[in-house]
C-alpha cells in the first residue's frame, strides 16, 4: 500500500471502506457508484465480455487488469455506450445505464479516457477543452435558443477550460494544436477535457501507455487528486507499478470474467491471477516467464503446485 494512506484524506476514506470486502469475483461494496450484472459481449463465436457480477466503490481508485484480450477495454465500450452488450444490465448512481449513448452516459457523470487518445489534432488545446464541456449537466434545449445565456455558458465552460488547463500544466500549450503536443501531454489534456463535464466516475484507459518518465509521476498525482475531490476512478492498467501505487482495489479479468479482487498486495500475490497472465501467453509464441513478469509484475515464480508453468 502507498504511504500515503495515512496522509490524504481520500485514501484513508477508501481504504477503510473497502477493508472488510471479501477477495472474491464479485464482491459486495459498502457504498457502490456501479453495480453491473450478467454482461455478455460476443464478437462471433469469441466470447470477449462476460461479467455475472461487480461492484465498483464510490470514492475509490479501482483498477481493472488482466492480460492482453482478456475484454477490459471492451467492458470499458459496453459501460460507456461506445459499444453494445448481448445481455446485461447496470447502473450508475442508482439510475439503468444499458442502451444509453455515450454523451448521455457523460451527462450521467461517468466519462472514459481512451487508450489512444482521441484530441482532435488539428484543433487547438483550448479548443479540445471546451469541446469536452459541450452537453453539460444543466445545458437545454431552451438556452441554446437564448444568445445572452448561451454566452453566459460559453464564457463559465472557457473558465472552467482555463482552470483545468493550469491546473494540468498546459496552459502554457493553451493556443497549440492538440498535434504538437507529446503522448504524455496528450494523455494530461484527455484527462483535463474528460473533467470538464464535472463528472462523479473517470474511467482512464491504460493512462500511462506512451507516457515518457518525466511526466508519469505528475500524471499518478492528477489520478490521485481526482480522488482527493471525491471523485470514482476507474482504469485498466498494464503497467503493475502503477497499480500497486495509486490503487484501493484491484479487480483481475481473464477471458471475458472477473477472476480475482482484492487489495493490489493480495491480488498480486493470487495463484489465479498469476496463472491468467501466464497462460494468456501459451498462444503458440515463445514467452519467457521472466519477460512476463517484467511487463506485469506479477512474480515470474509460479505457485509450488498445480501451477501452470509457461512451457
Ligand atoms: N470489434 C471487435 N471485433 C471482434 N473481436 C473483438 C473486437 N473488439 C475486441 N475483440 C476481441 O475481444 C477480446 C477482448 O478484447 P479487449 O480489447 O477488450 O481486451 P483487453 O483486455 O482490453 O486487451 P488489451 O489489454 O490488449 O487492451 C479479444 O479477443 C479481442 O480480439
């Protein structure tokens, strides 16, 4: 666990929820934001999605890990409306949200990062921002008719665009194309514009991919703080030092189901979670169980016995 538990106030609140969860697929949250249940997701014959149950605490940072395929950015469409289950159902703060379309899952209060960014390049920074604040909470129909409130608003979303931009060290790129930036900053500005809609739920999608040394840490703490402001993360993460760091609760998939959940220690020390990562690589290419555990942290030892071995 980070040392930091003791400090921050956000941590100290989550952990101490989540600290009689049992470790188990599927386990009971003293205060859920998400509840899904039964989502199936079938690409022809490959079953990629299929959760029977999870809960995801309010306030908490939540990773959802698993190897390559295992249907994390998958599971991540289906929730956000960017794609459509065959089954299944959930919701979001007590109100359904299957079948309703990404901006209106915004609007609800959950909004995702992608795992390559999606900031428009040829739009500048500033521009990308208040794009991200379009269909606020609040917005209607009849103030879009009334130019003195539609102004009003267009100047409170340029604020709050300006804030967010200090407030992740690009407002120096205010007037750059989204283009010039690098993968790093581009990650900051998709973070940056996902908070425009004030959302209660940020799903990041492997927010450290692409992201040079120097600006990982200033992007752990960006995560960190969202929790600092009651805010729910969720994200899927390869990168296993960042999940040991920044998480509460980790959740594991392994071909399409939740197979383990747990605190970062417990779940990466399961047998389970273990095997998934190294049977995800008996695909017919040769894997090195020290390169695995390498990529994923997860211990290259697999347990003494009935334990897969990566031959
Ligand atoms: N649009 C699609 N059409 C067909 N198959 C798909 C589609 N999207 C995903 N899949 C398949 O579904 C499975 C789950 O993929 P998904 O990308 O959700 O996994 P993941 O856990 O996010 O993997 P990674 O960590 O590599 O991003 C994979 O076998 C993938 O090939």
């Amino acid at each position: 666990m980070a040392d930091d538990a003791s400090v921050l106030p956000g941590v100290a609140r989550a952990r101490e929820a989540l600290k009689d969860v049992p470790h188990e697929p599927g386990a009971k949250k003293p205060d859920p934001i998400l509840v899904a249940d039964k989502v199936i997701r079938r690409f022809g014959g490959l079953t990629a999605v299929q959760v029977d149950h999870i809960e995801i605490q309010r306030g908490a940072i939540t990773a959802l890990i698993g190897p390559n395929g295992a249907g994390k950015t998958t599971f991540f469409n289906l929730l956000t409306g960017f794609d459509k289950p065959n089954e299944g159902n959930w919701n979001f703060n007590g109100k359904p949200l299957a079948g309703v379309p990404p901006h209106k899952v915004a609007r609800q209060g959950m909004v995702r990062t992608f795992q390559l960014t999606k900031a428009l390049s040829r739009l500048s920074v500033i521009d990308n921002m208040r794009l991200g604040g379009t269909g606020q909470k609040g917005e209607s129909f009849w103030t879009s008719l009334i130019p003195a409130l539609w102004k009003q608003q267009e100047q409170e979303i340029t604020e709050r665009a300006d804030e967010l931009l200090a407030r992740f060290k690009l407002d120096a790129k205010r007037e750059d194309f989204a283009g010039s930036l690098s993968g790093g900053q581009r990650k900051l500005l998709e973070m940056a514009r996902a908070l425009m809609v004030q959302p209660d739920m940020v799903m990041l999608d492997e927010p450290m991919a692409g992201v040079n040394p120097a600006l990982t840490q200033s992007l752990l703490g960006h995560v960190k703080s969202l929790r600092e402001d009651g805010m729910t993360v969720l994200f899927v993460e390869h990168d296993m030092d960042m999940v040991r760091d920044i998480s509460d609760w980790v959740i594991v998939m392994g071909q399409g189901e939740v197979i383990a959940e747990g605190t970062p220690d417990t779940v990466m020390a399961d047998p389970r979670v273990i095997d998934a990562y190294l049977g995800a690589h008996h695909d017919g290419t040769a894997h090195d169980p020290a390169e695995v555990a390498a990529e994923t942290g997860v211990p290259a030892t697999p347990p003494a016995e009935g334990g897969k071995t990566d031959e």
